[in-house]
C-alpha cells in the first residue's frame, strides 16, 4: 500500500474505532412510556408521581383486555431526580419521560417557589420541552393524574389536547411550555402565569373504572384561571374573566364569545374573529406609562333582544357597548396583576423597549412604580357580519 492511500484510510479506520452502533439502544418492551407527571409536597420532600401508558390497552382497538390505559406510580425523596431514579421499585420498566405531554405543580410547591422543580426537569436530557405546565387548584397534583378520563383513553392526552383547545375557542386558559416559563422567570420587567386544573366532582371515585362508565362521570378535570406568580412564587388566581383580560393585552386571543346588553335590554352574544393588541411604554416627565391598543373584529352570535341589526346606528352603538366590555375586562386583568404586585403583562419590557437608559437606572424600582403605572386602554370593536339571519327573530314575533 502506498504511504498516500495509507494516510487517507487512517481517518476512516480511526473513526470506526469510535462508531460503536447502537450501543445505548433500549428496546420498547423495556420502557414505561411516561405522559403524565405531577409534583406534590410530603413533608421536606417531593411526591413525584408519574402517569404511564398501558401499551397493550391503547393498541387494543376494541379493549379487549379490559384493563385501564395507564397506570399511576410515584416516588418520594428530597429531589426530583432522586425520586425519577426510585421509581425503579415500583416501576416493571424503566422509566422513559421523552413523551411527557402534561406536568401538574400542586399549589403548596407554586407558593413556595417552582425554581427547585424547573431545575430539576430542565437538566434531565430525556425530557424534552414541548410539553405543557399547569397548577393544581383546590386539589392535589397526584389527584389530576389519577383521574380517568372518557372518550380520551389517556388522560394525559385529554389534558394536552383540552389546553390547546380551549385557548383557541375560548381564550381564559394560556398554554405555556418549559423553555416560555424560564425565559418569564429570567426576563426582567416580566412575571410568569401557568393555567389552573381542578377537579369537577368527586375526587375519591376519579381514579375508578366506574368513572368511565356514565354519562356523567363522578369526577371530570377542568381548567380554571390562571395562576399569577411573583417570581417563581404563586402569588394569587385570576377568574375566568380577568384570565381572558391577560390574554386580551398578551396578544393571545385566537377567538372566544362574549355577551353585551342591547340598547333597550335583552343580550346578545358576539363571536370575536380576530384580535390584535399592541403595548406601547413610554416615559413622560420622568415616570413611565403604558398604553394598550386593541382592535377586534366579532360577528353577531346570537339575539335575544328586540333590534334592527340592518340599522347602521344600532350596529355602532352595540360597538360601543362591545367595546366599553372588553376595555372593562382588561382594565379589571390589569388591577387584579396590580393587587398582586406581578407585572404578568410585561410592561417592565414595554418600558425597557421605549427607554433603554431609564429602564437601566430604575429597573430596581420598577414593582414600586408598577403598583401606581398608569395603563391607558383603547379598544375598538368593529361588527361585521350578522349571520345568517339579518333581523333579530324577536323583532319578528307578534306582540
């Protein structure tokens, strides 16, 4: 062999020496597919408790093995990664969390600071970041992942697809992924939110097969406010309303229903189609302010009240009145933030972004001055379609 062709097989021949194949495979029979995750306080430690998917159930088409599609184990111990690590006793197979869909924080953790939690997880390189954190309100984070779930045969599932959905169509709810929670918790002038889970019904009979078994089960899980954090701690709840405010001026709302007041009584529901909220900061003679621009388009719903909607005048002022509602709303997102010194809005940034150097030099200051930030808030609400139905069937109807 000439010296040149030696020289240029010996990269390749070191290179073999390294490849070693599929030496770190593990085969799938050998996993306990994680989906579900919640994290509870017992004492000085942490309760992990993980929600595991059954896979000859949810490969059954008809179910015909009659068992559940997953089964709950959890561990307990001073850490997170101690406690992953001794599930290894309870556990058949090892414990694999790259499919992780949903994680539940109880109330007693958020309060006294999510930081411990977020380190934990976002060091472990077999979880990945794409799936979706929420607190336990009014119950335990184990009770969630206990809680079976109809039509959804992994409830895990349920609780991904539910959050997705109901930010959507309805607004109140926010989805917020790990990567989103740190970057709120490290950006200056920005406090995080997480959405709310509760359980409707009977907690103690969520966990039975009979639950699946009615057509209103003992137990169903739904999301509820949002939880507001000062810092990494759990600071208070927002009702359904002051919920659907922070999305509102966060710029998140996709499409959600409303109802105003007709001019001489009765309701009417309107359909938002789109939203756009800009805020703007800005700082005059010295102290900072903030204004919120919202533009949104709704459709007429439903009627019930006597109105001519082919009148011009009666359509601007239902605008009107649509857009006194929604200014109420984010108005009353804002006090609610205010009452608990979190600037879940991000208005620090806001300010940061009109006024570098101000920001700089006051930025230490900036939960003080939040407190007392005037927030100028502008909507205009434009009507444009009425249905299928032009006239209010109520003005139809004899008298």
């Amino acid at each position: 062999m000439r010296r040149s062709q030696f020289i240029r097989l010996l990269p390749i021949c070191l290179l073999a020496c390294v490849l070693t194949g599929c030496w770190s495979r593990v085969e799938l029979n050998d996993l306990a597919i994680v989906v579900g995750m919640s994290f509870d306080k017992k004492g000085d430690e942490v309760q992990v408790t993980i929600q595991v998917v059954n896979p000859s159930e949810v490969a059954s088409k008809k179910g015909a093995t009659g068992n559940l599609s997953v089964t709950t184990y959890q561990a307990t111990s001073p850490t997170i990664f101690e406690a992953l690590r001794k599930l290894a006793t309870v556990s058949p197979r090892r414990v694999y969390a790259s499919h992780l869909r949903i994680l539940v924080i109880s109330e007693e953790i958020a309060k006294e600071g999510i930081t411990p939690i977020l380190d934990g997880i976002s060091r472990n390189h077999e979880m990945r970041s794409d799936f979706y954190i929420t607190v336990a309100r009014g119950t335990s984070a184990e009770s969630i992942l206990r809680t079976l779930t109809p039509i959804e045969k992994i409830p895990s599932n349920k609780l991904f697809t539910t959050l997705e959905m109901s930010e959507k169509v309805w607004a109140p709810t926010v989805k917020v992924k790990l990567d989103t929670l740190i970057s709120d918790l490290q950006t200056e002038g920005k406090d995080p939110v997480l959405t709310g889970i509760q359980i409707k019904g009977d907690p103690s009979k969520g966990g039975d097969k009979g639950n699946l078994n009615r057509t209103v089960p003992y137990a169903t899980l739904q999301y509820s406010g949002l939880a507001v954090f000062k810092n990494d701690k759990l600071a208070g709840w927002m009702d359904e309303l002051e919920s659907k405010g922070y999305n509102y001026i966060s710029n998140n709302v996709k499409s959600t229903i409303g109802h105003v007041t007709c001019p001489e009584g009765g309701i009417m529901a309107l359909e938002i189609m789109r939203a756009k909220t800009k805020v703007h900061g800005t700082v005059k003679n010295g102290k900072p302010q903030v204004q919120v621009d919202s533009f949104i388009e709704e459709d007429v719903g439903e009627v019930q009240c006597k109105i001519d909607l082919m009148d011009p005048q009666q359509i601007a002022d239902l605008e009107q009145i649509a857009q006194k509602r929604v200014e109420g709303i984010i108005k009353g997102a804002i006090e609610k933030a205010k009452t608990y010194n979190a600037d879940i809005f991000g208005f620090g940034q806001a300010v940061n972004r009109s006024s570098p150097k101000y920001w700089e030099k006051h930025k230490g200051e900036w939960m003080d001055q939040f407190a007392e930030l005037p927030v100028q808030v502008n909507v205009e609400v434009k009507i444009r379609r009425m249905g299928t139905v032009n006239d209010s069937l109520l003005q139809k109807i004899k008298e």
